[in-house]
C-alpha cells in the first residue's frame, strides 16, 4: 500500500520520470481546454445555443480535476498543509464554482471563477523543466522589492502633485472637475495609456501633460531595470554555484525547488 503511495506520489508531484511527464502533459491540455471552454461559454451566441453542451463538457473537466484533487490530498502524508498552500487553493477553486452553481440557486455568476484554473498552469510549467528559471525570477524579485516600493511611492506622490495642479490650471470644461478625477487622468498619461476622455485646454495644461507622457518613458523602464540587474547578478551567482535543482516534491509538504543532493525538504525538514 504504502509503495503503490509513493509510486502515486511520483507521478503526480515529480516530472523526471516518464510517468510523471505524461500526467503533467496531460494536465497541461486539460487546463487549455477546459479554460477555452470557459471563454467560448461566454459568447451570447454559442452560451445559448449549445447550453447543454457546455455543461455536460464542464462536469466532465470538474470530475476529472476533483479526482486529481482528492489524490494529491492522498499522496502527501500532510493533506492540510498542502490544501492551505497556494496551489492547493488554486486547485480547490479549480473545482468550487461548479459544485457551488449545483447547491446554490442563482450562483452560476461565480462559475466564472473557473477561469482562475489557468493558474495550474504554473504548476506544470514549474514542474516540466522551469523550476530555476521561476527561482531566478523570484529571487531577483524579492531582491529588488524594496527599492520598486520606493520607487512606486514616488510615482503616486508624482501624479497626485500633477494631478492636483492640473484641476488648478484646467476648468471643469476640461474635465478636471476634482482632484481625483484629475489624479486618473495623471495616471492615465504618466503610464502612456492615454484615453482621450479627459485633455487639457490650457497652454499651461499641454505643457504639463507633455513633461508627464516624457517622464512616462523613464517610469516604464525603471522596474524592468532594476529587476534585471538582479536578475543579471542572480546568473553570475548561479554560474560561481551551479546546482542542479530536481522536480522531486517533498512526500510531507508538496513543494519542489531541491537541490538534486538534497536528503530533507529545505522548508519542513521532512526527508526526501
């Protein structure tokens, strides 16, 4: 019992084995497909039409995602853990609305929750063969987080300042009619979006409005900038330590990212 668990185990949470490679390559499509379903169910003409194919093709994806759910809570030796971790909420909204829409009358808005199921496509991404590159990114995130809060703090103290002094140049004919209403289109223009729905008449106006589409340049490269330098120093240290990371999951808690070496699970310490 316990061998055949383990073998379980293998398949659905490790892809460096062939079994383990086809369930992932299976899961991959059923989530493609389930989530176009979601997207052609939407359409007026074909949600109409073909009703009842749409659900019975939905409960089809739902009972297949419920048994992957029930047997990944029955291969870790720690269920509740992994249900509260972040893939097992996804996994479990991956199935909810369905049941949701059957018990509840008048629910069938929230099935759209169903589109979140896109979300597991991480999984198996971060399974097949992507687990250093998600670390690197993490990494060069987590890095680079406090100087991106800084800097996102000077942006809105930014358009909140130009906002402000827009509504003082502008009339409400301009449609700066308050001050918040003049902070969105602050944000509207520093972010290069520009709607159009709001333009300044002023000479004064243009010439802010043009300083503000300038600096939105500058603003849309500054993250990238700072998280690819750590994502530059990230490599040069992956380089000088190069570790091979295996897709072998932890029996106890789930999660994956150890080193090939590696004889305990470097966030629960249970052995691999």
């Amino acid at each position: 019992m316990k061998a055949s668990r383990n073998q379980l185990h293998e398949v659905i949470f490790e892809a460096d084995t062939p079994a383990g490679k086809a369930f992932d390559v299976a899961l991959l499509w059923l989530i493609v497909l389930s989530v176009l379903t979601v997207i052609a169910e939407s359409v007026p003409e074909w949600g109409a039409t073909y009703r009842g194919e749409f659900e019975l093709v939905e409960w089809g994806f739902t009972a297949l995602f419920t048994l992957e759910y029930l047997l990944r809570l029955a291969v870790v030796k720690k269920p509740w853990r992994y249900a509260r971790s972040f893939f097992g909420l996804v996994d479990l909204l991956a199935i909810l609305p369905t049941f949701i829409g059957l018990i509840i009358p008048g629910s069938s808005s929230l099935r759209i929750i169903r589109i979140l199921r896109v979300l597991r496509v991480f999984r198996v991404l971060k399974l097949v063969g992507f687990i250093a590159e998600a670390r690197q990114l993490q990494t060069a995130l987590r890095a680079s987080r406090r100087r991106i809060i800084v800097f996102l703090s000077a942006v809105m103290a930014l358009v909140t300042i130009l906002g402000t002094l827009m509504y003082l140049v502008e009339d409400d004919q301009a449609g700066f009619s308050s001050i918040p209403r003049s902070i969105y289109w602050a944000i509207v223009t520093v972010t290069t979006v520009g709607y159009g729905d709001i333009a300044p008449q002023t000479v004064a106006g243009q010439i802010i409005a043009s300083v503000m589409m300038i600096i939105g340049y500058a603003i849309i490269a500054v993250p990238s900038g700072l998280v690819g330098v750590e994502m530059i120093r990230g490599n040069k240290l992956k380089a000088e330590n190069s570790t091979s990371i295996s897709t072998q999951a932890c029996p106890s808690c789930g999660k994956d990212g150890h080193d090939l070496d590696a004889l305990h699970c470097k966030y629960c310490g249970h052995r691999m």
